[in-house]
C-alpha cells in the first residue's frame, strides 16, 4: 500500500507541474524527472528580458572602463530580475544549497528541495527552468603518439606554427606581447617550462598581504573581485582557484597558443603572449555543464582578456540552451573580446547540425558573400586542415540556423533556397605537437578542430600585439579576407570559410586597410 500511495503521489505531484506551473514559467521535463528522483534538485533559472547592450554609452576612456561599466549594469540588472526570488531563497526557503547569479546569461543556478523548486515555478519573471546536466560534447581532440624526451640540438618548430607563418612576425618582435588570452578548457599544466613564463599573474593576488602573507594561497578575496586566490586564473568545477589539468586537453591548447619552446619543441604560435587559465570544463572529456563554461566565460570579461580560445562544442542532441550561448557571445562583444571556437569533428551529413553550441554564434562581421544578414556576436568558428591545406575529413561544416531558436530566428536554412548562416569562419593547421599534461614533454600530435582552434587563437594573438587598437570586427574582418583560400571553387563555403589563417597576411591586410590611430 505504502508503494502504491508514493506512485500516486508523484503522478499527483507531476500533474500539478504540468498544470499549474507551466502557466508562469517554462519547466523542462527534465527538471520535473529530476524533481521526482532526487530530495535535492539544481537547475538553472532563466530570468525575463536581457540588459540592452545598445544602451551602453559609445565612448568610454579605455576599453577597461568599458568592460566595468558593462560588467556593473549586468549584474545590477540580473540583481533587479531576480531580486524576490533571492528574497525568497534567501528569507523563506528551507534547505537551500545554493544560489549562484550568472550574470552574463541574466541566469540564476539555484540547488534546492523540490518543494522550494515548486514556490521558485509559480513565480513571474521567469523564462524557463532548466536542468544543471551535463551535455553531450563533440568529440574533442586526440592525441596521437606518446610523450617523448626533450630533443637535443636546435629547437624544433611546429608545422602548424610554421604554416600558419608566426616565425616571419617573431622576426619582427611580433611575438604575442601584450595580449591577454583566456584558455576556457580542463586546465593547464601551468609548471611546465614552455608554459610557466606566459601564465597571467593577477596583481590583486600577487605578493603579500597586511600581514605578511603570501596573498595567492592566503584564502582571501584580495582584489574584490569575487574569486580567493585566483593567481592564475580560476576552476569553475570545483570552484577554487586549482587550475591544473585533469584530461590533457587544456594544456595542448595553451601549448599552441603560447608555448615558447624552451623545452625545444617551439609548439605555440605566439610565445609571448599571456595565459588566463580558466577551468570549467570536460574533465571527463564527454560532456560539460553550460553554466560552469558562461561563468569561465564572465571571468574572462572581468579578466579584461583580449582572446578567448575554446576548444569545445555542445552536440545538437543534448540539447544546448543555444540562445544563452549566444547571449554570452554578445556580451564578449561589447567587451572588446575575440572569441575563437572549435566547430567539431561530427564532420558533415547533419545539415544544418553539424556544428555545436556555442560555435553556432555568428561572428563580428559577415563576409560579403555571406548574403543572408542577420545578429553579431564575436565569435569566428574553426574548422580544421592538414599540412596540405586540406580539409580534415572529421571537420564540422556548415551551414548552420537560428530559426526556431528563442529570441532570434535569424540565418534561415532551407536546402537550396535560404542558405542560413555560414561556418566555419576560417580554418587553422590540425594534429601538431603540443605540451604534455604532466612533466615537461611534448605530444607528437594533437588533433582535432581542438587543435585547429588554438592555431587561429595564436595568430589572432599575433595581430593584436601587432595591432592592439583593432576592434573584434576588423580583427574578424581581417582573419578572413587575409586567409590562403584552399577550395578553388569557392572564396567561401561551409567546408573551411574563407581559408586557413595567415598571420604575415593578417598583419598586412590589417595595416593596409584600418588605419592606426593617432597618438
């Protein structure tokens, strides 16, 4: 009897939620399964409405007073959407374990009883509740070959470094300085010698403190900025400031982006660049938690970085909450911030879903031949080739859509008639040598688009410390007009964009066509 009551109980309670509930917010069923299986539930709780980004003055005296002021109405204006649920949580509710403000998505990350759950449905201002569940990624990138002694001789460089032709700029003392660069991912084996010279040193954290303690382990907050002893960046998934790396793949992407070789393998294309290590990511290497990935992605905003390198990608069939992705992307927009994603490796055949989530975002600035307009973001997609500027058969292609997405419905798709929305962007150098997890060694290859990714991140790195005063639209402008066109069908398809990268090009393209402003 006892059993029957309980089955009876839960029909009743999942028939009051589908109900009554669904009349003031959108619940995934998801969230009422987990509801029913578990005491404690966490979900993810998107507010009403988004700060308008059109409304941020346009002049500012620097782009980190920008970024402050930017950062400042978002928060408020996620605190203002949120206020009486915090209120609630806060005063009334029992047993809650959590509650997290996500302010670059206008979103709250609430751990909580079912029953306190039920009161958070019935209220208004909510757009949906969604489940905290990790979703499917796109297979990330391997490694081939196993770690191998430190050469002896002379340096050795990367092809895809080589290609992509960085040396011709470090001639030129072009070398990444300057620029800051976020490398969202496991983590980072931040001793390794090619690696520890380029990690990012947080100056609030840096140094010693009133009482003479050593401020980046002393377990204080320093610099206020809601992160203790976040020296070199921060862990989002077990929320400390440990960034070392569980799966290997965050360190083989910093590696091309800025490892300088001093082990004698010259892996990365800028090697003087700075690394923000932000760990929010894949330590199984299958699946992520969007929100602890939009919380590395509001770091890297605080952070003031100028790139972000993201080697990862949400599969269609988990369903990603695309329009908060997207969201996330036009906030780094307006942050002055580059945002260069890995397309995947589902390669093609699932038109117009080959692509994952966030690399769907569309970038800065369409290409001419990209004739179906529509919204911006800052995002440039990366697929992947080899040393003979082919295209890697496991390389996502486009095109992708945002129809049917909440709050967009741009870049329609239909076979033949409407071409949706371009991707990838551009294409970078795949399965090149890379810093090892451990130690001090190297991988004979990693690959992927994971790889791909980092590649354009660096040259991207490369033009900005040539160039610093670009805007995300010229850089995104530039990256593809420069590119060495590898389909000699199309200046621009779904297959590679519009090329694989060029740095020596870039730079070029770049002094040829924006001017420098005048001191």
């Amino acid at each position: 009897m006892g059993t029957r009551l309980w089955l009876l109980g839960g029909a009743l309670f999942a028939c009051l939620l589908t109900t009554e509930i669904y009349a003031t917010a959108k619940v995934d069923q998801d969230v009422l399964d987990d509801m029913e299986s578990n005491e404690v539930s966490t979900v993810i709780i998107h507010l009403d409405g988004q700060y308008d980004l059109k409304t941020l003055p346009a002049k500012f005296d620097s782009r980190e007073a920008r970024i402050d002021y930017m950062v400042e109405k978002l928060k408020a204006f996620t605190n203002e959407k949120s206020q009486r649920l915090r209120t609630y949580l806060k005063d009334t509710a029992e047993g809650v374990e959590e509650v997290t403000p996500i302010w670059i998505t206008n979103s709250l990350r609430v751990r909580a009883p079912g029953k306190v759950l039920q009161e958070i449905m019935a209220m208004n201002g909510i757009e949906r509740i969604s489940l905290h569940a990790p979703k499917a990624l796109d297979k990330l990138g391997e490694s081939n070959g196993s770690l191998f002694v430190d050469p002896e001789g002379e340096n050795q460089i990367s092809w895809g470094v080589e290609k992509v032709r960085a040396p011709e700029l470090w001639e030129k003392q072009v070398q990444g300085q300057g620029i800051r660069v976020a490398i969202i991912d496991t983590g980072i084996n931040f001793t390794h010698p090619d690696l520890a010279p380029q990690m990012w040193k947080n100056p609030g954290e840096s140094g010693l403190d009133d009482e003479g303690r050593d401020k980046s382990t002393n377990g204080i907050d320093d610099d206020g900025n809601g992160f203790i002893d976040d020296l070199m960046g921060f862990n989002f998934e077990a929320k400390n400031s440990d960034i070392s790396d569980d799966g290997g793949h965050g360190s083989k992407v910093a590696g091309i982006v800025a490892g300088n070789g001093s082990k004698g393998i010259q892996t990365g294309v800028a090697p003087k660049a700075t690394i923000v290590g932000i760990k929010s990511c894949c330590g199984s290497g299958t699946s992520i938690f969007e929100s602890n990935t939009w919380e590395g992605m509001q770091y890297a905003v605080i952070s003031k970085v100028r790139v972000i390198s993201m080697s990862l990608s949400a599969k269609y069939y988990s369903n990603p909450t695309y329009n908060k992705w997207r969201r996330a992307s036009e906030v780094i927009l307006q942050a002055g911030i580059v945002h260069i994603n890995s397309a995947g490796n589902l390669g093609s055949g699932n038109t117009p879903k080959n692509i994952g989530a966030p690399a769907t975002n569309p970038p800065a600035w369409l290409h001419p031949l990209q004739k179906l307009v529509g919204g911006l973001s800052a995002m440039i997609t990366i697929g992947a080739t080899d040393e003979d500027d082919k295209l890697r058969s496991y390389s996502s292609t486009g095109p992708v859509t945002w129809e049917g997405i909440e709050g967009y419905g741009d870049y329609a798709y239909e076979n033949g008639v409407k071409m949706g929305l371009t991707k990838p962007e551009v294409c970078g150098p795949s399965e090149v040598p890379s810093t090892s997890q451990f130690g001090e060694g190297y991988t004979n290859s990693f690959g992927g688009t994971s790889s791909a990714t980092p590649n354009v991140a660096g040259v991207a790195t490369l033009l900005l410390s040539a160039r610093p005063d670009l805007t995300v639209e010229q850089v995104t402008e530039t990256l593809m007009m420069s590119a060495v066109e590898v389909n000699a069908e199309s200046k621009f398809d779904n297959k590679c964009g519009a090329g694989r990268v060029d740095a020596v090009a870039a730079v070029d393209y770049a002094n040829a066509h924006f001017s420098k402003p005048t001191k």
